[in-house]
C-alpha cells in the first residue's frame, strides 16, 4: 500500500475518525487498522479495513501495516504516554506523513507535538467546552453537534478553489467560507493577508449535505 492512512487503536475514537474519513470519501481499502486486541481487529476487517494485531510502540509492527509508505497516521490509543511512544515511532520511519493524535489530557499535547503530532485533538479538554457551550446556549451546541457528526445536516468541508471564484473575496462564493488554506498557513476569511482568492487555495467552508 502506498499514500493510505494508519490509524492505531480501533475504539470509540478510532472508529469514528476512520467514518468520518470515509463518509468524506476515503476508500475502505485505504486503511490500515493496529490494535493489539484480536476481536478489535475482527471488527475492523468486518468492517472492510486491512487490520494488523501488535502493538503500534514496537516499529515492526509499523512497517507491517507500512507505515513507512503512508500518508497519513491517526493515533488513538487508550492512554497518552502509548501515544507519545507511537508517535515518536511513527515519526521516526515516515518523516514526511501528517499525524494526527488523540489526547485524553491537555497538558501531554505539548509532548505529543514535540514527539512528532502534527496536530493534536484533546478529546477530555474539546467534551468539556462543548459541555459548556451546550449549558451556556443550548442552540449552539446543537450547531456544533450537528458540524461534528460528518455527513448529515451540516458539515466543514476543505475543497479547491474554482476558477469562477479565482479573483474574488472569500464571501463572494456560493458556500459558507470559514478558513482559507494558503501555503502553510491558515488564514481567517476575514484576514487582510487573504485578499482575492488564488486558484492554489483551499478553503474550509461549511456546506449542508442532504
């Protein structure tokens, strides 16, 4: 396999970011699960992934699911300090893949980010602000339940940008711009640097998908 995407420990959180990922249209057959429990990886081949049982910290395990060809590595264990090991890991045989990582604490994304993440999710710390903002206004947090669940009511998509909107401001198209992707940066639709949008953007836009 060449250019798929890895993603270790097939709990709640790894199941939902592999749907997530194929409900926006990644192939099936583009991803590799690692999980030591056996009927996880069950689960997963039911399912219609490649699975591979070990443990993700050891490097052979790894490059049996060939870590070392993909291009993208979502972490999603159990614990943070297994995370930081598989990171450093990961990093280690594949240089140039974007990892994404699950933590349950804040204070270990730093760690994970210095361990080779490229971002960081901090599932305990984004529950308890949507827990807030639901308390809070209770109609917001519906919105945002409603972003969160991928293919259904709304979504955030990233996408290219067509030529008819080459030229122009980022409001002046037909969806709902949140972020424009410029480069390495990622820039407000409000930002002065953005100016007309260039045919090499993306932008990060909230549709509603029937």
């Amino acid at each position: 396999m060449r250019d798929h995407i890895v993603v270790v420990g097939f709990g709640t959180k790894g199941r939902s970011a592999i749907r997530t990922a194929c409900a926006s249209g990644l192939r099936k057959d583009q991803v590799v699960v690692i999980d030591p429990s056996s009927k996880a990886i069950d689960a997963a081949t039911a399912e219609g992934y490649e699975g591979v049982v070990g443990d993700a910290t050891r490097s052979d395990v790894l490059r049996r699911a060939e870590v070392q060809r993909a291009g993208r590595i979502v972490i999603a264990t159990q614990r943070d300090d297994t995370a930081v090991l598989v990171a450093l890991t990961a990093r280690q045989l594949n240089p140039a893949a974007t990892i994404v990582a699950a933590a349950r604490e804040e204070e270990n994304a730093p760690l994970l980010k210095q361990s080779g993440a490229d971002e960081v999710i901090t599932s305990a710390g984004a529950a308890g602000r949507l827990l807030g903002l639901s308390v809070l206004s209770p109609s917001a947090g519906l919105v945002m339940e409603d972003l969160i669940q991928q293919g259904s009511g709304l979504d955030l998509v990233e996408r290219t940008v067509t030529k008819a909107e080459a030229g122009r401001g980022p409001r002046e198209t037909d969806d709902l711009v949140v972020s424009v992707v410029r480069g390495h940066r990622v820039l407000a639709y409000d930002d002065p640097a953005v100016g007309v949008l260039e045919l090499t953007d993306r932008l990060i836009t909230i549709v509603r998908v029937d």
